[in-house]
C-alpha cells in the first residue's frame, strides 16, 4: 500500500473515532433529560456492569440484582451527574457499581454465603479461556479475593477481570494513580500464591 493511501487511511480512522466520542458524549448530555438516551447507555453498558458484577460477587442472580440497583441509582442521579462526556459518565458508572457491590458484601450473612460459593465448585466463564493444561484454583482464589476488604476486591476486579489502567482505576476510585499503584501491589502479596500463575506477567 502507497504511503498516501496508508496516511490517509489513518486520518479516516481516527475521524470516526473523533465522530464516535463526540456522539457518545452528546448521549451522555442528552440522557440527563431524555430518557430514550438513557435507555441507550443502559443498553451500552448493562453487559459491563454484569460481568463487573459476576466478578465481585460470584453469583450471577445476585450480580442481576445488583446490576438491576446500579441503574436504578443511575436513572436517580443522572440529572444531578456533573461530567460531560462518556468517559466521566463510565466512570461514574463504575463507582456506584462498587459501591453497591461493596454494599452488598459488608453484610455479614451475605458475605458468607458469597465465600460458600467462591469455595465450592464455580468456576467463572474466564477459566474457559484458559489452556486445558492449565487448571489454577479458581475456586481458592475466589474465595482469598473474597476475604480482602471489599475497596481492595474492588481493585483487583477491575485490574485483571476489567483491564482498566491504573489511571482509571484511580479515577473510579477518587484515588491518586500512585495510591492504586500501591495498594494492588500490597495485595497482590497477600494473594500470591493463588494470583502468580493466573496474573503471571501482568503486575
């Protein structure tokens, strides 16, 4: 391919990438009155949110119910919702699925029935990805993740099973990128034994 052609299909990439932004930002703006707008964000990151969910709290009825919540706040505070664009609104979207899966963990009858779980034999849709040969203790780690504090399960959710960057996490969390930076290094010392051979290479 000619260098012009190569630049050029560069440009139109990164125009529609400009084009996409700004009109996922204006869905943003426009959702904080129009509810179709809303029902289009939900439809964009119900999925996410799930799965973010399902992670934290290893029970897919449960991480419905929970998902069902985050909306519902979402829809509640959309109006009052002081960001601009689709990255503000996602991590705003992120903090108050933490915040009520954290919530629902803080109780102690809760919490231990999420452990019974984790310790038993489930085993989430990531180990399917995984070679056959390779069979961590999905179970044990679950279970070890599920006994840090629940601003630390956080963390590492949305590190290994989200990918978000630390810069990101740090803006979910309202943190400096050094604090998360830290803190995922402090527990990933608790957890090493378990999280060495499934996160081998990714700290």
């Amino acid at each position: 391919m000619a260098l012009g052609a190569i630049i050029l299909a560069t440009m139109v990439g990164a125009m529609a990438k400009l084009v996409e932004r700004t009109e996922d930002n204006d869905l943003v703006l426009r959702a904080k009155t129009q509810a179709e707008a809303l029902g289009r964000l939900y439809e964009m990151y119900y999925e996410r949110i799930f799965r973010f969910c399902v992670y934290r709290l290893f029970n897919k009825e449960i991480a419905e119910d929970v998902t069902s919540a985050v909306f519902l706040n979402v829809a509640r505070g959309i109006r009052d919702f002081a960001g601009r664009s689709e990255q503000d609104f996602r991590y705003w979207l992120y903090a108050i699925a933490a915040n009520q899966a954290n919530a629902y963990i803080r109780k102690s009858s809760r919490r231990k029935k999420l452990l019974a779980e984790a310790a038993g034999s489930m085993v989430l849709a990531r180990a399917d990805s995984l070679e056959k040969s390779f069979e961590p203790d999905w179970p044990g780690l679950y279970a070890a993740i599920l006994r840090l504090k629940p601003k630390h399960q956080t963390i590492v959710t949305l590190r290994f099973f989200e990918n978000f960057s630390y810069e990101q996490i740090a803006q979910i969390l309202d943190v400096s990128e050094a604090t998360a930076r830290v803190t995922l290094h402090r527990i990933l010392n608790k957890l090493r034994n378990q999280l060495q051979t499934v996160f081998d290479g990714e700290i």
